[in-house]
C-alpha cells in the first residue's frame, strides 16, 4: 500500500522579501579572478548580484565575467568557504580571495558520554542537525532519519500510524537478540524513540561502527542513535507556535480483479459488487500544533515546550491522539563551574490501533460478495455478509465490529550536575528516572466472525505493563594539550535498574457487547473456569565501568580507545561479566599533502567489540510455572497445581 501526503504549514515567524531598485543606473561589465587563500585558483565560485537578477561562475582559471550595476554588490559562494560580499564602487576588475571555512569541521558531534569535534572523529558517526531533518507529516522521529545516513534501514508501517518503524542499521548484526538499534535521548539509555516529540529534537547523532559503539557494551551490536533536545538561549523570552494540516490517502495498491473479471473467470456471484479496499479506507486529515516559550539569561536558561497532535490513518478507526510536553532548565553558578540541568518531559498518547488484518482480507475477499445482507441467515454476524470460508472474513466487519485500544502515560525526568573544580577536570553526576505505563484494551464482538467472537459470544480482552527505568551514571573528563598533542581522558561508573511489571486477563461469552473490555464480571468464562488471568514481574539490573583516551596531534594524527566492563543479571552465574574494547585512528593526509580545494581527507579505520544483551531475564535459570494448561492433583483433600519446568536453564 503506497500513501499520497500533501501538508498545509503555518508557522507564527512571517517572512518579509525585500528588494532593492537604483534609479539611473549605469550598467559595468565587471572581470576578475577568485583564488584561495593560498593563492591557487577556485574554478565554481557562484557570484551572484546581490539584490539582483545576474549570476555566473568561475572558470577552471577562477575567471570570471559580469555585468552589474556600477554601485551593485557581488556575492562569491563556494562550498568549503567564507561567503564574501564585495562593493564594486565603480570598479571594472576585482581579484576576490575566499578565506577556507572551518566552521564545519568544528561542528560538535555527540559520541558515547560526550562530544568530539566532527575533524576529530574517527569512527563511522553521521551528524543530523535540524535542517537535515526530513520535512512534512512527521510524527514519529524515526521519519526524520529516513534516507538520511548511510547504511541505516527504516521500513515504515504503511496506513496505521501507530504501527512500528523498523530500524536496521548495517543489517542484521546478531540473531537471538534486539536488532534495533540503541536509543539514547539526553542520556538516558534503552529511552523509548516516541517518548520524544519529534519537534523537540535538536540533534540527531548515529554511531554505527563497533568503535564507537563498543562504550555501551552489551546492547552496542545493532548502533546507537543519539539523541539531543533542544534546549533554551539567553535573550528575551520568545513564543515559537507553529503548526500544520495534512491528509494522507492511498496512492497506489495491489491489483484486484473487479466483478466482472472475477466472473470472467469462473468466479461465484455473491449478488454484491464490492471494491473492499475503498470500503475500508478514507482520506486522512490529521493536524499537529507545537507551542514553545525560551528565554533566559547568562545564568539561566530555560525551554518549554507543548506539542499536540490529532493523526488519523486511512485503514478505518485507527489514529492517534497525544499530547507532549516538556521543559528543560539550565542553571549556571560559581563562574560557570557548576551547571546544575534539568529534564522533565511528559507524554499522554491516546490511540486506536485498528485492525491491519482488513488490508490481507480486502485483497482476497470475493469482489461479487456484499458488505451486508438482509437474509435472516446472516443476522447472527449483525448482517455482515460472511463467506465462512477457511481464514476468509469481511474486511469491513473486522473495522466496523471490532475494538481495539491502547492507552500510554510516560514521565522522563533527567538531572544532571557537572562541576569544574579546576580548568581541565569536569566531574559529572546523572540520573534520570522514566516511567512507562501501557494499556491495552481489545473486544471482538460477539457478532464477530473475524477473531472468534461469535463462537466466544464475544470476547474481551485487556493488558497492562509498567516498566520503570533508573539509571545512575557519575563520569570524570580529563583534558589537557602538551605542545601540538590535545589529550581527553574520560572515566566513568554506570548503575541502570529495569523493573517490568505485567497483567493480562481475557474472558468471554457476555450478554451484550456494551460493556466491551471495562467488565470482566460480565464474563460468563470466568464462572466456567474458561477465562484466563496472568501477571508477572521481573527485574535486570546492569553495572558497568568504562573509560576513553582520545589522542589529537595536530590537528593531524587521531586516536580514541575506549574500555567497558559491564555485567548484567540477565546473564549466567558464570558470563555475567564481559569486557568490550574498542579502537579508532585516522590521519588527516590533507595536512600532509597540499591538496588543492581539499580541507580535510581523512583515512580511518576502526575495530570494536559489542555484545547481545538477552531479550529477558531469568534465562540462566530452570524456570518452573503451571504451563498453559495447568494440571492438578489432590493434596490432603485439596486440588492442588503442579507446577513443572517451563524451559532448561542456559548457563
């Protein structure tokens, strides 16, 4: 199913175009030459006249040739340089020199418990700032990465807007285990990638390599995705509101016979005339608002944000509706050597997930049959036409009859404390604690033939889980330059502490379908021993040493090595330690060879070591429970259940 979007924007920051007419102008033809600033010539130097129609570019001698008013401004761009204005004045001939622009290559990159000057890195991390964000009907954050860094696979659910992103990165990298990448928002490892607003994202950072990866140990092997939000600059308070409406339609799907092909064929006529796929879809018209209030001063600076959005999918009753918000606080005290942050962000998300079944059964349900029917036969599936057929169900019964629900409530809130107590020692202190409540709620009707609701008399169904996330990290950052040698020595301690809580309860046979899945007392299941309730709890702690050396000669030779040490619970009494080093160089041969119009031609390479954390916890462990269909004997007059091992115990 390929989707059509089309976005309408408005945004409360208006753009004013300005130009600029000179009366009895007197035309010049302008020539000249644009070099570098060593001298050597730049050939595609763009010039353009500032406030006017005229262009041209260099020649391979950096020649150029214009015409211009006398009194006009050329502007000379290339990528690599300085953008450069020059007032003629008058003047016939122009030797222009562009100053080489570094500004890229002291772009700041977020690596594992820090940052790195982007000519610095030597492993494989891509850096995506806001403008290299992908645009439009963006409600997932994964969207702003598509196509955008390089070995990085994102599949994206099609028609439901609550169905899952795929990430891949590299492929897959490991069986048995999580294959998507690491999430990390501000620091908090294994954060949910929706738990962030994808308007609150001011950085997106990708380590793909084991070099770089290999600082977060066992849960490195799929990448890590880094992410930073935004935060607040000194100045006078500002109010940001913007806002968009799209809709969202079906562009292209799977070719079906219609009825008279089908007929054609030798098909049977079901006295109906149905194009499934139109039944089941719509046009979708969703709408996202993003309010944003930041401001502060040279001590404090503060950010808050509330972003809403209302996002339907064109499968039928499905959508979504959440709200974000968040606000992040810096304070400043002791002359900048102690920076005390603040994170706390908040998410309630509403959504309809639908049923992605409709779409298999609209491609193969008979085009000759009806949606419904008026023959007493048919009553009992509510009207519905139902062909009875082996795993054959009319699609529109299954989105019409059917709920299905979930409910999310997030709370994240990160602090973290770095102090200075001397010029080339930072000492740091994080901790973040998120809360993570799901709810899902399902009922098949009892007029149901999809989902065995009439053979159940209807049936509901509800789950909650709860995952409570604590993370202690304290970090300690060294650096120092000894002649052209720039030296960064990090160290650091991390505690995390997962809780995962659970409760599932299904039951049905039910008088009416009003109660849906709110009254399980209503389930004749439960009176007949036929309903099923289970609940679970686990927990998996993980602790971790780690270090870094990052070596700088020059501006010329790198080096980065890095060690972790890290044990978790999930692993057997023996294996619950591993050690993951990891190692960068490169040389920047550039600064060896003059290269003319080259800044920066760095060859790399890179080796790490990562793991595979296990899925859950308990593994290493004979496990024993009443199984699916518990068996019990009698025990001094009492029934009792057995309880037998559930799986062997993998040391």
């Amino acid at each position: 199913l390929l989707l059509c979007q089309h976005t309408f924007e408005a945004a409360a920051k208006p753009v004013i175009t300005t130009s600029t007419l000179t009366k009895n102008a007197t035309a010049i033809t302008v020539t000249g030459n644009v070099a570098d600033d060593k001298g050597l010539p730049l050939p595609g130097v763009t010039i353009t006249v500032k406030g006017g129609s005229g262009n041209t570019v260099t020649d391979n001698n950096g020649n150029f040739k214009i015409t211009a008013d006398e009194n006009a401004t050329l502007i000379f761009s290339f990528v690599g340089f300085v953008t450069k204005e020059v007032a003629l004045a008058g003047k016939t001939t122009l030797n222009v020199s562009l100053e080489s622009d570094n500004k890229v290559l002291d772009e700041v990159v977020v690596i594992g418990y820090g940052t790195q000057k982007k000519k610095e890195i030597t492993s494989a991390v891509t850096n995506l700032q806001p403008e290299d964000f992908n645009k439009g009907n963006i409600n997932n954050p994964a969207q702003l990465l598509q196509g955008k860094v390089a070995g990085l696979s994102i599949v994206s659910p099609q028609g439901n807007p609550n169905g899952n992103y795929e990430i891949r990165l590299r492929g897959l990298s490991t069986l048995g285990a999580n294959t998507q990448p690491l999430i990390i928002i501000d620091g908090v490892i294994g954060a949910d990638l929706n738990s962030i607003d994808p308007n609150d994202i001011a950085t997106l950072d990708v380590l793909k390599d084991g070099g770089a990866a290999a600082i977060y140990g066992t849960r490195g092997s799929s990448g890590v995705i880094l992410i930073t939000s935004k935060t607040g600059v000194k100045g006078k308070s500002k109010i940001d509101y913007n806002g968009y409406v799209t809709t969202e339609s079906k562009a292209r799907t799977l070719p079906v016979m219609g009825k008279e092909q089908y007929l054609s064929l030798g098909g049977t006529d079901l006295e109906g005339n149905t194009t499934w796929l139109d039944k089941i879809t719509r046009t979708a018209i969703s709408h996202v608002h993003n309010l944003g209030l930041s401001g502060g001063t040279e001590q404090t600076t503060y950010l808050a944000s509330l972003n809403y959005r209302d996002a339907q999918g064109v499968l039928l009753n499905t959508g979504f509706k959440q709200l974000n918000g968040r606000l992040n606080l810096t304070q400043k005290a002791f002359n900048n050597r102690l920076i005390f942050t603040l994170n706390l962000a908040g998410t309630t998300r509403d959504a309809k997930l639908g049923f992605d079944d409709a779409f298999r059964y609209a491609i193969i349900m008979p085009p000759s049959a009806p949606i419904k029917t008026g023959l007493p036969y048919y009553s009992k599936y509510g009207g519905y036409f139902q062909s009875e057929g082996s795993d054959l169900y009319n699609p529109v019964a299954i989105v019409n009859q059917n709920i299905n629900d979930e409910k999310i409530a997030r709370l994240t809130y990160n602090i973290n404390v770095d102090f200075k107590p001397f010029d080339n020692f930072t000492a740091s202190v994080h901790y973040a604690r998120n809360t993570d409540d799901k709810l899902n709620g399902q009922y098949i009707s009892k007029y149901s033939y999809y989902g065995n609701g009439v053979n159940r008399n209807g049936l509901a169904t509800k789950s909650n889980a709860n995952i409570n996330n604590n993370l202690f990290e304290a970090t300690g950052n060294y650096v120092k330059s000894v002649g052209a040698l720039d030296i960064s020595v990090l160290g650091g301690y991390s505690f995390q502490n997962i809780i995962n809580e659970n409760f599932f309860t299904q039951g049905g046979n039910f008088l009416t379908d009003a109660f849906t899945y709110n009254n399980f007392a209503a389930a004749r299941d439960f009176t007949d021993g036929k309903g099923s309730v289970t609940s679970g709890k686990e927990s998996n702690k993980i602790i971790a040493f780690f270090g870094r050396v990052n070596l700088n000669y020059d501006n010329t030779y790198f080096l980065s090595a890095s060690l972790r040490r890290e044990g978790s619970s999930r692993f057997g009494e023996n294996h619950k330690w591993g050690n993951f080093p990891g190692v960068s160089a490169g040389v920047d041969v550039a600064r060896l060879i003059d290269i003319p119009k080259v800044n920066q031609l760095k060859v790399r390479g890179s080796y790490g070591v990562t793991g595979a954390m296990p899925g859950q916890s308990y593994l290493s462990q004979q496990l024993y429970g009443p199984g699916g269909s518990p068996n019990y004997f009698l025990y001094n007059g009492v029934f009792t259940p057995v309880y037998s091992p559930q799986s062997n115990p993998n040391p």
